[in-house]
C-alpha cells in the first residue's frame, strides 16, 4: 500500500502501484537471501543425515548462482530507486520483477531436479513464487508467471521419466522409482499446475482490488489536497481583504478628524466672545469652507463606497454609448474650462461600439478626469479628451499641458486619498479619493487605467474597456 513507508512522503506526483512496486523488489531481494540461508542449512543438514545420498556440487552451483545474481539485483534496486519516478521507471521496475522471478524459477527448477525432481516436495515452494509475481505484476504477466513454473516443473518430471535428465533420489526416500510410475508423475505435475493457475488468478484478483482501491485512495488524497489549496487561497484573499479594510478605515478616520478639528477651533474662538464681529465673520466663513469640503469628502467617500460594493456584487450593467457619456459630460465642464482660460479639444471617433458599463458611473469616470485635468493645469494651457476604438476595446484619453505627476507619485495616485506634493499646493482643495473611485469602476467593468506623466509638462489618463459583444 502507498501508506506503508514514510507518513511524511508527498504523494502527489507518485504511481501508487509504482512505490508499492519498488518497495516490494527488496522485499524480494530481502526473501531471496532468506531462501539461500534456508537451501544452505538444508544441505549442509542433508550432508550431516546422508552424506554422500545428495549432489551437494551441482546444488551448491545453483546455490551460489543465486547469490551472485541477488547481489546483482541489490545493487540494480538501488539504481531503480534513484532514478526519477513516471511511466519509464514504472516500466522498468516491471522488467526487473520479471526478470528475478524467471531466474528464480529457473533456479527452483534447477534445485528440484538435483534433489529428487517430482519427487521432491520442495516443489511446493513454485507456489511462493506465483504468489510473489500475483502481487507484484499485472494479472496477464502473473498468469504467464505460473505458466513457466508448471512448464519448468513439467519438464523436470518428463525430461528425467524419459531418461533426457539423469534422475538424483532424495535420500530420504532411498531407491524408489517414483519418477518413473507414470500416474504419479502425471498427477504431481496436474495437481501442481492447476495450484499454480488457481493461486494465480486468486492472489491476482485480490491484488488488482487492491490496487484499484489504492489508486481512488490517492485520487482522493489529491482532490483533498487541491481543495485544501483553494481554501488556502480564500483564506489569504479574505486577510488581505481585511487588511485592506483596516487600512481603510485608518485613512478615513484620519481624513475626516482633520476638517473636524480645524471646525471645532474656529466655533470655540467664535463663541470665546473676544473676537471682534468682522473676526468672527472670517472664522464662520472658514467654518462655512470646510463645511463645504468635509461634505464633498463625505459624498467621494460614498462614491467609493459604492464602488467597492460595485466590485463585490455583480453590478447590473447595460449597453452604453459612451461617446453621448462623453458629450454630455464635455458640455458641463466646459464652462468650467473657459474659466479658467483653457483650451478644451474634443475628438471622437464616429460610429463607435457601446461598452457594457452603467452611464451613471461611466459619467463619474469623465467627470473625474476631466476635472482633474482642468484643475491641475495652468490658465492657457490645453486639455484634450479623445475616444477611439480598436478592434476589442473602447480607448479613452484625457490629455492636459499641466503640472504633471512626479514619477514616484505615479503608482501611488490611485492609492485612496493620496495626492502627491506639487498637486496640493496648486489645489489646497482635494480628496486623492477621486481616481480611486475611477479604478475600481473601470476595473469593475474588465476594462483598465494607465496614466503617463512628465512633470510640469503634463499628463495623459488612458481608459480601456472591453468592447460590448465582443
Ligand atoms: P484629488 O484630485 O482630489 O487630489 P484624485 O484622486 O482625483 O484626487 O487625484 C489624486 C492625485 O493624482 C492628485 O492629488 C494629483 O496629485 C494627481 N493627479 C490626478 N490627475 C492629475 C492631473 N491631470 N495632473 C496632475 N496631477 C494629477
């Protein structure tokens, strides 16, 4: 079984019956030096009881034949062991159980002849063999397995009944011709064929069920294992989620403390009764300012709120012309352009495909771009939004001559409430929420934002999104 071995062993890349199978060739080679022991005890047993009734020469030949092919396959083993696991080693590993068995076999055959043939009752002792290849090999290659021994047995009984083979008495028995009595020697090789094929397809049976078994143990193992994976992965999205809410929630806690405080000071001097009623103007006109910011706070942080729920659910989405978006959008804050002098250029390709978005939101993106580009560029400067297609997606830019992003800052603008060093001094006002807002929808709808910058030349936001259909 896969089990036995080490607990600790990955089992995911492995062959069942191919771990089983190595592990059992030196078990093989183990039993083999055990058989050996017990031959040689046996003969030196035969020469103490009988000596000179057995043919220690030859028996001893094929003793140490045994030996030198098992030290053979001890080191073959090792090799096998070492070398990488999959279809070939698996293969090898066949040929190997193969190959001793047949020797073994033929070593059997070889001892039985020169200790008695048919008449020996170590003729039993083909059986282990049987049992030995049922376990280890495929049923087919166990079949042909007891098929050689009854042949190799048979022909040890035929070959000394005719006189081809000299016959050698098993001292035991004295002189008897048992050999040569025709019924008996029929009958010891019919029994012993027939054990050899039942103990074969019995063991075999067996052995496949429990192979199969193995196999659906380790397919099983491995779908645990993957699922266990998964629900790793799960896991360390939902802390990192986690994480990021925590993150989140500092960032807001600290943004809104701000305004909040700078309100208190400002209502305690005016209500300490010693600034004069022009003091108390300017203070309440502060008050009214940053009345007016933390509202605007309050509704981006809604907004983003609402994205991010957006990302979680399935939003509902329809199909959009994003160039009417477009337009409608371009006509509010052109006034807001004009004001500040700024050159706005409009460029749309013609008959462009609709997107899978929501107008509401797709409005919010424009708007946000639009009105960062007009913010963050100097009177005189020019602001140009394009909207083109390509054969998958819906290409949206929105261009500007103005103060630009520091490279470092680059990556961090998407970043909630991040702005970087030279955009608030231009603009005091700002939450650095509003880009975020505009990721997360964008990414919501499978599309993507870039943004290139060169500071105090300008910048260029690009929106991709995925054409509708296609
Ligand atoms: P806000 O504009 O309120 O600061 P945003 O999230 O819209 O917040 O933008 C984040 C930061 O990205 C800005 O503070 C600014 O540093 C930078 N930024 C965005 N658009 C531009 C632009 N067109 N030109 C220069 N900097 C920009």
């Amino acid at each position: 079984m896969t089990g036995s071995g080490d607990p600790n062993r990955p089992v995911e890349n492995e062959i069942p019956f191919e771990t089983e199978l190595i592990e059992r060739l030196d078990w093989l080679i183990r039993l083999r030096w055990l058989a050996v022991l017990g031959t040689g005890a046996a003969l030196v047993l035969a020469y103490l009881l009988y000596p000179g009734g057995l043919r220690l020469g030859p028996l001893s030949a094929v003793t140490t034949v045994i030996i030198l092919y098992n030290i053979q396959f001890l080191f073959y083993a090792r090799t096998l062991k070492q070398s990488h696991g999959g279809a070939g080693r698996l293969r090898s590993a066949t040929q190997f159980a193969c190959v001793q068995i047949i020797l073994d076999l033929l070593a059997l055959a070889a001892l039985i002849h020169f200790s008695g043939g048919v008449e020996n009752p170590m003729a039993v002792f083909f059986v282990f063999h049987t049992i030995i290849a049922s376990i280890l090999l495929p049923q087919r290659v166990s079949f042909l397995m007891a098929t050689l021994a009854a042949l190799l047995f048979a022909a040890v009984g035929i070959l000394e009944y005719t006189g081809f083979l000299s016959h050698y008495h098993l001292p035991i028995l004295g002189e008897t011709e048992l050999y040569l009595n025709t019924p008996y020697m029929l009958m010891v090789v019919g029994v012993l064929a027939l054990s050899l094929w039942l103990v074969a397809y019995m063991t075999s049976s067996i052995s496949v069920r429990l192979r199969e078994r193995d196999r659906e143990i380790a397919q099983s193992h491995q779908a645990t294992l993957a699922k266990s994976r998964e629900l790793e992965a799960v896991n360390e999205r939902l802390r990192r989620i986690d994480a990021e809410r925590t993150r989140f929630m500092t960032l807001v806690t600290h943004e809104l403390r701000a305004p909040i405080n700078t309100i208190h000071t400002c209502v305690e001097l005016a209500l300490a009764g010693r600034a004069s009623p022009q003091t108390v103007q300017d203070i309440l006109e502060r008050v009214k300012k940053r009345t007016i910011e933390l509202s605007e706070l309050i509704s981006d942080l809604l907004r983003l709120a609402r994205a991010r729920e957006e990302a979680s659910q399935d939003e509902a989405l329809a199909l959009v012309q994003s160039e009417d978006v477009l337009h409608s959008v371009v006509q509010l804050m052109k006034t807001e352009a004009d004001n500040k002098d700024l050159f706005l250029s409009v460029d749309i390709d013609p008959g462009l495909a609709p997107v899978r978005a929501n107008a509401d939101r797709l409005k919010l993106v424009w708007t946000n771009l639009l009105s960062n580009a007009i913010k963050y560029t100097e009177p005189g400067g020019i602001v140009a939004v394009a909207l083109k297609q390509t054969p998958e997606h819906l290409v949206g830019t929105v261009r500007d001559t103005g103060i630009g992003i520091p490279p470092e800052d680059q990556r961090r603008i998407f970043e909630e409430f991040y702005r970087a060093e030279n955009a608030r001094t231009v603009s005091p006002v700002g939450t650095g929420v509003g880009l975020s807002i505009v990721q997360r929808i964008i990414e919501n709808w499978g599309g993507q934002i870039l943004v290139e910058s060169e500071l105090g030349l300008g910048s260029k936001f690009t929106i991709v999104l995925p054409r509708a259909g296609v």
